[in-house]
C-alpha cells in the first residue's frame, strides 16, 4: 500500500477501493452540514467568511445520514482491529454522527471538546458565543487493544493526566493557507496543535493514518512531522494543490527526536516476596509516616490490626476509612527508630530482577 499520497476522488469511493483492515488510524473532519441560511454581516456591516462551500450543502437530514452512514462504513472497513478513528464535528452534525457509529459497531473512548481560545464572536447578539468542537474518539470495538500513549500525554500537561478538554487557538496567521487573492483557501482549516495532540496521543512510529477529508493537508503536514505515513482524500484541485505544497515544505524530524516518554513495566513483585527474602519478617510492626497506624505482619503476607486483616492495600485502605490505599507507598518499617516507606524494599527486589534477567 502506498503511503504519503494525496488521492484525489470521492471519499467513499477511494476508501471502498482501498485494502481492508490497512490503516492505523483515522482522522475525520467531514462536512458538518452547517445549514447557514443568509450571509454574516458583522456591526460595520463588512461580510463575514463563513462555511458557505458547496461540499457542506445538503438537500435534507436524511441526505447528510445517508453520506455519513455511507463514509463512516467505508472507513471501518479499512481500519485495523486494533485502530482508532476520530471524527471532529459542531452542534449541527456530531450527534447524528455519534448515533451512527454505535450503530455501525465502534466504541467511543471519549469525546473531547476542543475550547477554542479565540472563537469567532456571534455578531448578532442572539446565541451564546460558539466557542468549541467536539471530536469522538473510537476504536473499532470494546475488545480492542488501541492506542493511548498516555505518559506522553501526561509529560506534555506538566506531568498531570490530560483532560478532554483541549484550549487550543484556531487557525489563523502564517498557519492559515491564502489563495491568490489573500483569501482563506479552505474555510475550516484546522491548527496544527490540535492534530498533533491527536496523532501523538493514539499513534506510534511509522504507524499509516488516513484523512478521508484532507483539505488543505493538516493531517499529514503534521503526520509528516511526528514520524507518521498518511493517505488523503480530496477531491478539490485547489485544496489538493495547497496541502502538497505545504507537505513538501516539512522537514521531518531526525529518529531520535521522535521518542515519547512510555510508562517503565516493571514486574510485580507481591508483599509476601519481601517476607521469603528475609527483608521483614511474621511479627514485624508497620506503621503510616506519623505513627497514627500499625499492623502486624503475618507469615502469608497479610497484615493484621486489632479489628482487621487483608493485604498491605487493604488494611492500609480500612485504618483510612478510605475506599483504596496504595498500601507500598503508605506502610513504613522501622529500624533503628527511623521509619522507611516498604517501596524501597520492593524497589531492592525489582533491582534483583533485573539483574537476574541481565
């Protein structure tokens, strides 16, 4: 299959020409059916540039269903079992495409909303201001085993997990793409930052995504750049022509600059292990950090208070009057009369380990 290719044609009719099961991932920004009756005027009376292009008019809702079901059956058809595809909408379309794909069989992992730090106003003063998009993000069943490089999403967000709510500014400056008469080529361009969170987050390296609504070539100008092969679909010439000028103008980045932070597997080492290697014994005490609690260490593992027992979780969890307890990081041993957190010995076997397998 060929890869970093710009395929011109209907969609649906190059998905459904395309192997099954050979893609990665999906990003699809499809028309959203906007509806737009009368031009926008702003209060200088200037006109506003809105999405008023013929590939967003339909003559009824059950014309738009009947494309969405048609595009949205297409793409499950090319996407690997363990792919994902994400589909970005507004108000006027997301929910009869959220339908859809539970009808057709995927799985919404989430929706998040993209906020928007410089939305257009509503001129007219009669709605709230328009300030986000919705994407749905999907696999293509509950069993499976997609994507989510959840580290590097949480290193991207100052080491806390990223939320689905996403403040990204919309595209505009040097980013927008101009035809020839200074005008926006493509009226829902999107930024770079916000294809970049998504491939990031539900891609690897080298892994293929396809844009069945390429436009101006977002998806792979930044597919490019992450180390990622894309296919897109369009069928406007002066929208294919924009995005291959654009990609070829990338320099992708050097190998070593596309490692992400993974989450380190470490093996697991259960509780009774320290007791087998001599590091505490049946009859040693633990306690919390200040003293306030103590259990008992027992021959199998387990540890007892005077009105309970259970695992070093479970016990450190009952002490709390807490629904969980990570019992490695709350239980201390004592020697000498200073307290050391359990995890260091937990962290001396693991070194064991390692050796071991070394």
């Amino acid at each position: 299959m060929k890869t970093n290719v710009i395929l011109k044609g209907d969609s649906i009719e190059v998905m459904n020409s395309m192997e099954a099961n050979s893609v990665d991932a999906i990003f699809a920004d499809p028309p959203y059916n906007m509806q737009l009756g009368e031009g926008l005027i702003r209060p200088d009376n200037s006109i506003v540039q809105g999405v008023n292009d013929n590939w967003d008019k339909f003559q009824s809702f059950r014309a738009y269903d009947e494309f969405t079901f048609k595009w949205l059956s297409a793409a499950r058809r090319v996407l690997k079992e363990d792919g994902c595809l994400w589909v970005i909408g507004s108000y006027h379309n997301i929910y009869r495409v959220g339908s859809m794909l539970q009808d057709l069989g995927f799985w919404i992992l989430n929706d998040v909303v993209w906020v928007k730090n410089n939305p257009m106003p509503n001129f007219n003063g009669t709605r709230f201001q328009n300030a986000h998009e919705t994407m749905l993000w999907c696999s293509k069943s509950p069993k499976a085993k997609y994507t989510f490089n959840y580290e590097a999403m949480k290193a991207m967000n100052e080491d806390k997990q990223m939320r689905s709510d996403w403040h990204l500014s919309i595209c505009s400056g040097n980013e927008r793409l101009k035809d020839e008469e200074g005008s926006k080529l493509h009226s829902t361009q999107k930024p770079e930052s916000l294809l970049h969170r998504i491939i990031l987050s539900s891609t690897n390296e080298g892994d293929v995504i396809l844009d069945p609504f390429f436009g101006t070539g977002t998806t792979g100008a930044v597919a490019k750049k992450l180390g990622r092969k894309f296919i897109g679909i369009e069928r406007e010439e002066k929208y294919i022509k924009g995005a291959r000028k654009r990609i070829m103008s990338i320099d992708p980045l050097d190998k070593s600059s596309l490692e992400v932070t993974v989450k380190k597997v470490e093996p697991r080492v259960p509780f009774g292990t320290l007791i087998e290697h001599g590091m505490l014994k049946a009859g040693d005490w633990l306690f919390d950090a200040k003293r306030n609690f103590e259990a008992k260490v027992r021959l199998d593992g387990t540890l007892k208070t005077n009105n309970f027992e259970g695992s070093i979780h479970q016990v450190g969890a009952h002490v709390q009057n807490a629904p969980s307890c990570n019992g490695w990081t709350f239980w201390h041993y004592e020697r000498r009369n200073d307290l050391t957190v359990i995890d260091v010995l937990r962290q001396k076997i693991r070194e064991e380990l390692y050796a071991q397998a070394a």
